[in-house]
C-alpha cells in the first residue's frame, strides 16, 4: 500500500519536511551526530578544560601547581575526563570560589570544580550538577558556656549571638542568611575557635571534614569545646558548567550517577575523608 502524507491543513506540508530532516541526520558522519553541541565541543577538541583554585585544599584538591592532580575533587574530575575519553587541561589561577565562578561565566574554562556549592547566588550565573559528595555543618562551642546556657542550640538561639566561619567555607551561604552581620568571617577554622574561646563569638562554624580534621590536630583544645551537628544543613558540593552548556550538565549528572553506582566516588571519599562523622 502507498502512504499518503498527512493532508489535514498545515501538517501535510509539516510532515515532509521532518522525513527529509530525518533522512539528512542519518546521512551525517556517526560520529557528528551522537554529540550534543556542547558535548561536541569538548569531545572534539579532545580536551576539558577545568578550573580549580590556584592552592591546595587537602583533603580536596592536593598536588603542585603544573603537576598531576590528587585529592578526592582532583582524582574524581581526572576519572570524569577519563569516562569522556578526553584529556583534561588545568586552568589553576583562581583564589576564590568567585573567582572559579567567573572564568566559568566567560568560558575561559568548560567546568569548574573546587568545593563549590548550588548556592543560589552562584546559581545566577552558572549551571550546576547534582552534588557528587553531600557534606554536613557543624558549630563547635565552649563547653562551660553552652552548659550554663543549657545547650548549644538555647546558646546560639540569641538574636544577639555571633559565630565565626573561615572564608570561603562550604557552610557560608546558609550561615550568612542566618546570621546576617553577626557572622564574623575568618581565615582559619584554627582563628574562628579563637574567638569562641576568647568570648568574641559563640561558635565556630565548618563543615565535617574541616572540623574533624582540626579537632584530630588539636586534641588538648577539643576537650574544652562541644561538637553539635546541623542535620538540616546538609552542603553539596557541584560541578560548575555554563548556562549554556545544559547537554554537558545533563551528562556530567548521568557521570555522577555512575560513579556512586559502581562505587568510584565512595572509594574517593574512604581514601580521602574516611568517616568523619559517620557520614
């Protein structure tokens, strides 16, 4: 029997047109059309270029500038540019989150990864993946001080309270909305419970594997200090990607899935993190 196009008003013209542009896909070269434009970009050029700050961020992000990278944030991009069959170009000039966040924005770089979080200020310029390590607040106290106030939580429930964070930290965001100008902001996690012991601030503020790690340094001061956990503050750190670039989103997420399911990022974080928290 001979089909007919369909002949009901506009899709009897509409109809030709697509079998013609189908027939002009499958005419293209395979490996032309199995890319995303944004994809093709990368797989073309055989490179992805990513950004990560200039210094070392152990556990995160270690080894010398110009050399191979380590670290749980190093070895997982390295393994990612692996699975995309490309090689991976370190663009390794940033200082600051921002900074990552702007050469993303101007696409000096394809993707930027450094501890960064879907917060929603960053969200305004760039795409974000899905978290591929979710990580946990925690505030450390004076021990005295939060027993006389009957816990930490009636402690820092003052509208008067102020707490310390090291600049930069994963925990900001939130704490910022929180606090407002009452978060002092610090350069060490070592300055902010200065100033918890001091009587400058109430708390000192990080995330897990920043606090375990300073408390397994300086046993002697963890005995004078309390540890409690936010369990509704629960940071993400994500893969930065152009707003254009929601193909190469899409796939970085499919990346991620794979990895959790076949164990490769629970291998990095057991080599780099260990269990802080019970994580």
């Amino acid at each position: 029997m001979l089909l007919r196009p369909y002949t009901c008003g506009p899709l009897s013209y509409a109809i030709p047109a697509l079998l013609l542009a189908c027939v002009q896909l499958l005419m293209l070269p395979l490996g032309s059309r199995l890319c995303a434009a944004d994809i093709e970009e990368i797989v073309t050029a055989k490179v992805l270029r990513v950004g990560v700050l200039a210094g070392e961020t152990p556990p995160f992000l270690q080894g010398p500038a110009g050399g191979a990278l380590g670290g749980l944030e190093g070895e997982f991009i390295s393994e990612v540019a692996r699975r995309m069959d490309v090689k991976l170009e370190v663009v390794r000039t940033a200082r600051t989150g921002d900074e990552l966040i702007a050469q993303v924005v101007s696409s000096r770089i394809d993707v930027a990864i450094g501890q960064l979080t879907d917060s929603l200020e960053w969200a305004k310029s760039v795409r974000f993946t899905k978290p591929y390590l979710v990580l946990q607040e925690v505030r450390l106290v004076d021990r005295l001080a939060a027993t006389r106030a009957g816990g930490s939580t009636r402690l820092l429930a003052s509208k008067t309270a102020r707490v310390s964070a090291v600049a930069g930290s994963v925990v900001l965001p939130a704490l910022q909305e929180e606090f407002g100008d009452r978060l002092g902001i610090v350069p060490t996690l070592g300055s902010a419970v200065d100033e918890v012991l001091s009587g400058k601030s109430l708390a000192a503020v990080g995330d897990d594997v920043a606090v375990v790690r300073w408390l397994q340094a300086n046993p002697a001061l963890g005995l004078r200090l309390e540890l409690s956990t936010r369990g509704d503050r629960r940071p993400g750190l994500a893969i930065a990607v152009p707003w254009k670039s929601d193909d190469l989103q899409a796939w970085l997420n499919l990346c991620i899935d794979k990895c959790n399911l076949d164990g490769t990022l629970k291998s990095l974080v057991a080599k780099y993190l260990g269990d802080p928290l019970a994580r």
